[in-house]
C-alpha cells in the first residue's frame, strides 16, 4: 500500500514549475559540447529539485516503512529530513559541525541517524521531529542500522567499531587493527556484521560476543584498503572489494575465500596525463542480485562487471564514460542501476548487459543515490549542492 500511497501523492504534485528554481541548469552549457544534441545542456529528467543544501550533497537514505522520506546530509554540515514527494522540508538534523557523511532511518523509519566525518553522531525521533540521542567518535567512516532493531553500528578512523542501543545508549565496541575501519555491514542474520579495514583485512564479527568470528588476512584479505562490502540476502556470502581493484567472494560461515574476481587494471581508454595509467582503479561499490546468482562490482575506470556466481566468470561488461560511485540492484529483478562521475543515473539488464535508460539532470557528479522498494523512484544527491527526485517506472518494467 505504501508504494500506491507515493504513487498517488506524485501524481497530485504539480511538477511544472521545477525547472524555475534550476540555477544550475546553465552550468551543462560549460561541460565540452561535441555532440551533444541541442537543448541536451539542461536536460533534466527529474520530477522534484531539492535546493536546501548550500554545498555538496554527500548521503541520501529513504525511510524503509513508506519510502515517503528522505534524508540528505552535506558537505555545509546540515543534514534534512524531506518529502520525496514534493522536496518539502520536514526538519532539519540541526547541531552537526563538520561535513554529514551518514545518514540513514531505522528499519521502521521511527529513527533517523545522522552522522558528521569529525565523530558526531545524532539520532532523531521522526514523528517528533526531536533530537533523542548524541555521542561523539573518532573521524567516522561509515554508519549503519542494524535491519531488525534499534541498533546503530558505525566504524572510525582509529579502527574501532561502535554499537549502541537507541535511544538508551548502551555501548559495545569491536576493536579492529589499529587502522581505520573504512567499511561495514551488519549480515541479514542480525547477529554478525562484516567490517572492511585501511591495512587489507576483513573481519567477521559476533555482535552479540564481541568476538571476531573469522579474520581474513595476507593473501586471503586484500593487498590495499576495503572500500565496500556487500552480503547477499540470505547472508551466506560477503563480497568485499578494494583499492587494488580486487573483488573477493567469501564464505560467511566458514571465513574461506570462495573467488577472486580480478580486474586487469587497464584503463580502456588512453590516460589523460602522463604516467596515469597505474592508478586510477578500484572497486567503487560491489552487490549481489536478489533473484540471479548474479553479482555486480562498479570500478572507478567507469567499468560495471556482472559476474556469474554460479561459474564464478564474468558475464558481462557495461562502460561508462566515468567512474562509477555507487551501484543498486533492484529488488526483486536482474536490473541494476549506476551512478557515476558524469552526473548520470543509469539501470542496466544484468541478463543482457545492455542498458535498459538512463536520467540526468544534475550539473556535476553523483555522489550517492537510493532506490524504493517498488523501483519507481531514484533520489540522487549531487556535487551541484541538489539532491533530485527520479521517476523511474516504466510500463514494460
């Protein structure tokens, strides 16, 4: 019903005036025009503009419960709970002194987080629209709700991982290598969660023990730091990926590496400066398909490998013309959907591995997106200080 429920609001908003308060429309004209078809500068396929951010827009999460609210935080050190209906402001996440990097709701959207890269991390009663909780950490990496509880697990500069009760604050920590622990991600179980570290090692954790369950290391963790780790749905299999452009299937239950999916790090077209070529290449974001034994891993050359996890080989190489930020599947199909450098949302057919659209609209890059439940609507937030509602369903889909 939820899904109706947006479905209807959207259509009672009148979406003609959006394009009025589009200041940066005119910055496309700026990008290099070769070949770009006229009136191709200010194409802009989304249905709502949200303006209230004064500097880049780093996170944007969706409420679970309704998909009705999303909340965006940035780099002028505020953060917003908004209707993704129409962009109007529901409250701000005042109080933060340094750029918000996380920010999430809880897995029936009574809490939202939000959380700044000096440590502060504030939780807020939605319908109340009150500040519940604070506590304060080192440089914080990353923050995530736990998907069945009040939990808030975060990882910090300085190698620990953070657990707390909201909103009575009861605290655990998960004491990693003394580098920052640069990724993580509770397991769908609820019990254990995967934490990716600066130094290459991967740790398994039992929330409720404390312990470390299995740590990958060496040759079996990664030559340079985690940047994203990703579990299927089930939780059998954790996906990590990493600076050295490494994607490594592994076994949640027993700590084994499964595979290795490797990219050769060429970049396919020649390299702008000189000597650039070593560089420039890791793996972005990583995910696996709900309905597929599919997985997919989004390089910083612009590359979006599907692999087939079943013969563990790669099925199918998608291009973008700039690297990829941040990858999605759908939910209950085989279509993943990329956001990338270009400032461009694109959705992908991971059978065919051709492209199924794509949506622009933004004047500078993605820096991270969200998709609802029902894959009717993307919220994307952007380096032109807006974050911007998508409209993505199609009668085919």
């Amino acid at each position: 019903p939820s899904a109706d429920d947006l479905a209807d609001e959207m259509e009672d908003v009148d979406f003609d005036d959006e394009g009025a308060e589009e200041p940066d429309a005119e910055a496309w004209e700026t990008e290099d025009d070769e070949g770009v078809e006229d009136g191709m500068e200010a194409q802009d396929d989304s249905e709502v503009t949200f303006s209230l951010h004064s500097a880049s827009v780093f996170c944007v999460s969706l409420d679970p419960k309704t998909n009705t609210l999303a909340v965006t935080g940035g780099e002028d050190d505020k953060a917003f709970v908004w209707r993704v209906s129409d962009g109007e402001l529901l409250f701000e996440c005042s109080g933060h002194k340094d750029s918000v990097t996380c920010a999430g709701f809880s897995h029936d959207s009574v809490f939202v987080a939000t959380g700044d890269m000096s440590g502060l991390i504030k939780v807020w009663r939605v319908e109340a629209k009150e500040e519940v909780w604070s506590f304060e950490v080192g440089d914080l990496e990353w923050m995530e709700w736990h998907p069945q509880a009040h939990v808030l697990l975060a990882g910090t500069a300085d190698g620990n991982s953070w657990m707390w009760k909201i909103p009575s604050g009861d605290c655990k920590t998960f004491q990693g290598p003394a580098c920052p622990a640069t990724c993580g991600r509770i397991l769908p179980d609820g019990k254990r969660a995967v934490v990716g570290y600066e130094d290459g090692t991967m740790r398994i954790w039992d929330l409720k023990q404390g312990t470390s369950l299995h740590v990958l290391k060496g040759q079996d963790g990664h030559q340079d730091p985690l940047t994203c780790v990703a579990s299927n749905q089930d939780g059998s299999l954790i996906m990590t990926g990493s600076v050295d452009c490494h994607a490594k299937l592994v076994n949640s239950a027993t700590g084994k590496v499964v595979c290795v999916f490797k990219m050769e790090s060429v970049a396919p077209k020649a390299p702008t400066g000189e000597g650039e070529e070593a560089e420039s290449n890791s793996v972005e974001s990583l995910g696996f398909c709900n309905v597929m034994p599919l997985a997919a891993v989004g390089y910083l050359d612009g590359t979006l490998a599907i692999y087939d996890l079943s013969t563990q080989s790669l099925r199918h190489k998608c291009q973008h013309e700039s690297g990829i930020v941040q990858l999605l599947w759908e939910e209950s199909s085989a279509v993943v959907y990329t956001c990338s450098l270009d400032g461009a949302v694109r959705l992908w057919d991971a059978r065919s591995g051709k492209m199924i659209s794509e949506y622009r609209g933004h004047s500078a890059e993605i820096l991270d997106f969200a998709v609802n439940k029902d894959a009717s609507i993307v919220v994307t937030t952007s380096g032109d200080h807006q974050a911007k509602v998508f409209c993505v369903q199609r009668p085919d889909r």
